[in-house]
C-alpha cells in the first residue's frame, strides 16, 4: 500500500503558487484494508476515503471505461492492481497528472513538468475524448493560467469532441459548475476564447456565441465588436475583484445586441428587453442561482439608464432606484452598480475612466434611505390618508432628500 499527493497540489507546488488543498491516490489497497486503518468511506461511484485524522479525500487508483454519451457514461474499476500510472493516465491534462510519493519525489510518467516549464496545456491521453466536461475544464485553467497556451492536437481534439455531439449531452450542473469557476479565474476572458475557439460556446450558450461580428457605435464602443466589448468587460470585472453574482451580470448584460436586426446597426435600441429575456431562457437552461440571474435581470435591463443617469434629476433618479429595488436590496444594488462600472470601463481605452455615476447613484440611495418612512406613514394615517397615498408621501419625500444630496 503506497500513498502519492497527486493533481492540482503538485502542479501548484511547482509553479510556486499556494496550496490549499491536496488530493491524495492510494496504489495496491483494497477498500477493506482501508476502513481498517481508520479511514471512512464516502464515494459513491468509485472507492473514496476520508482520512481518519485530516479529512482529506484518499482514492483508490482506479481506470475508468466509456459506457455511454456525456458526463456520467462511465464504468470504474478499482483494484490493487492498478498502478499510479494507470491511474493518472486517465487524468485530464499533462500538468494534472504528476504525483510525489511518500518521500517527496516527483512521479512524472506524461511529461507534466516539461509542459509547465512551456506553459502548455496538453491532454494525457486519448482518453481524453471521453468526458465531455474536460472541455470546460481545458478552457477554466486557460482563464487561470492565461500565459498558457492549448497544444494544437488538444484543441483539435476538443472540436472533434464537439462535433461529435459530446458537447450536447453535459448536464446543466455541471456546465454551470465549470462556468462558475471560470468566471471567478484570473482572465476569465480566456474561459470564452477557448469555447470558441473550439465550437463549443455556440453549442453551450448560443446567446453568447451571437455577440461575436455584431458592431456597435464607434463613439461609445472603440473596440467596435460587441464580443470582443463583452470579453474585456469579464476582465474588468477579475480586475475590480467582482463577486460572480456581478461577473455573471457582465457575461449576459448584452445578450439582446446579438438578435438586433441587421437593418439597424450599429444601434441597439431596446436591446436591454432582449437581454433579459435570453437571460431569462439561459438561466432556465443552465438551473443557474437565483442571487446570479436576478442582478443580472437588474442589469440587463437597466444599465443603459445607469450609465445616462448623470443627466437625471432627483425624481428620474428615484425612479430608477426604485425600479432596482434598491432600498429593499441595497446591496445588490451596489453589485448592480460595479457590474455597470465593469461596462462603461471594459471598452477600448476607457479602461482608466473614472465612472461618477456609481458614487452618484450610491449617495443618492444613501439619502433617499435616511427619509423616515415610518415617520411619514404614521403621520398620514393620523390624518387618515392610507394605501398608495402613503406610497406616494414617501416617494415625494425620498425625491426630496435627493434633490438636497444633489445639489450639495
């Protein structure tokens, strides 16, 4: 029984990075031998442990055999005889698939280390093809290790893959599971090159895919191509340090731009309505969390106005932090306001912008919340005023309070 840290773990230790969490491979045990020395059992599909002292997961080695289409179409097999070579041979790529034994010595049999030192992703083996998901997984560490490029015959692979239709049978979970991680990565920009690249973006968000070749006004949008504009908005948004709720939002605040009619371009207008309903679909199709599709209705629908709201008076400002909910959520709204400042600075040589309407708007919200509501509605009911009459004192009152906080 030999025990070997593998993965993520050992990749990260060679390239100096932090290591937070190590993956462990057990090579010549049995899943009985292992409950009797104390570890605990919890995979379902193949044999998975939990240490008795440090609760890290240990595996048994295992191969792994194609029974069907897509993510969960495989038969596993585990034994003692299994080799550690065996075992990482069925690994995504070369930089995944090292290990160290027990005294520190690396175990490299795929060239793991060589592709680090030449910043290339590489598949392991022909196994490759097999699971789908390793398409989104190739295309995450690229946003991760954006000074990375894709070996030639690994993207080929990945569009034989897609061609194949391998692409289509991903469950929503976990497709929005690697979109997740990717958005959350260093570039996520990378991410969505790659799934072009290989023709994977158009089978997996279609809505995305569409941007691409769409112009935009020249004034407004230098970079001129509406896809390109969305890939240095997710960039601005890993610079600004966004939640994913927020980078979320970037990724779909222009959907509508890729069905506007061709007769009308470069102008877009009413493409906020269109953005949310694709939105809507998308976040249907990929089940993605109710906090990440509902600020990114928020945003789809009104960062147009966001970005014009410096010419707004106190009752058009009021107005729109209403329709945002902002005084029942203000802290969405202040990731609705950052997903708004990732557009206005993701566009060619705005970068640098300073973007005054989020300090506006936020002020604003601040002074609108310190009008006393609870104050105005007791005072009407004294008078007998009741329902949307109360409704409207407190507007009249937060437009007020603006007005005072805009004119300061």
């Amino acid at each position: 029984m030999q025990t070997y840290m593998v993965g993520g773990a050992v990749r990260d230790a060679l390239l100096g990075l932090p290591v937070n969490d190590h993956d462990w491979v057990v090579v010549g045990a049995t899943p009985q031998e292992m409950v009797a020395a104390g570890y605990l059992p919890v995979g379902r599909d193949f044999p998975v442990f939990l240490h008795p002292e440090t609760r890290e997961e240990y595996a048994l080695a295992r191969t792994e055999r194609k029974t069907g289409r897509g993510y969960h179409g495989f038969a596993f097999h585990a034994d003692p005889s299994v080799t550690l070579e065996d075992d990482l041979g069925r690994r995504d790529l070369t930089i995944n698939a090292m290990a160290r034994d027990e005294q520190g010595r690396l175990v490299d049999p795929y060239g793991g280390r060589m592709d680090l030192q030449a910043r290339v992703l590489r598949h392991v083996t022909e196994a490759f093809r097999e699971d789908p998901v390793r398409i989104l997984r190739v295309a995450r560490f690229a946003a991760r290790f954006s000074d990375f490029g894709i070996a030639p015959e690994t993207l080929e692979l990945m569009r034989g893959m897609v061609a194949a239709g391998e692409a289509d049978a991903l469950v929503p979970e976990r497709v929005w599971q690697e979109l997740a991680r990717g958005l959350m990565e260093r570039r996520p920009s990378r991410m969505f090159e790659v799934l072009r690249e290989c023709d994977a973006l158009e089978r997996l968000l279609p809505e995305v895919d569409r941007l691409w070749g769409v112009p935009q006004r020249a004034e407004y949008h230098p970079e001129v191509d509406t896809g390109v504009h969305l890939l240095m908005v997710l960039d601005m948004s890993a610079r600004l340090q966004a939640r994913l709720p927020v980078r979320f939002a970037c990724l779909t605040h222009d959907l509508g731009k890729g069905t506007t009619p061709a007769s009308v371009l470069p102008r877009h207008i009413g493409h906020e309505e269109r953005s949310a309903r694709l939105l809507k679909q998308l976040a249907q199709r990929l089940r993605v969390p109710t906090e990440c599709s509902e600020l990114a209705d928020v945003v789809a629908r009104e960062h147009g106005n966001i970005h014009r709201s410096g010419e707004f008076g106190p009752a058009a400002v009021v107005r729109l932090l209403e329709r945002c909910d902002a005084f029942r959520k203000p802290q969405r709204f202040a990731d609705v306001l950052l997903a708004c400042e990732c557009d206005a600075r993701g566009r060619l040589g705005m970068e640098e912008d300073a973007y005054p309407q989020r300090p506006r708007l936020w002020g604003a919200l601040q002074a609108a919340q310190a009008v006393g509501t609870r104050e105005i509605a007791e005072a009407a009911q004294a008078q007998g005023v009741t329902g949307p009459q109360v409704g409207e004192r407190i507007h009249k009152a937060r437009v007020q309070a603006v007005e005072v906080h805009l004119s300061a």
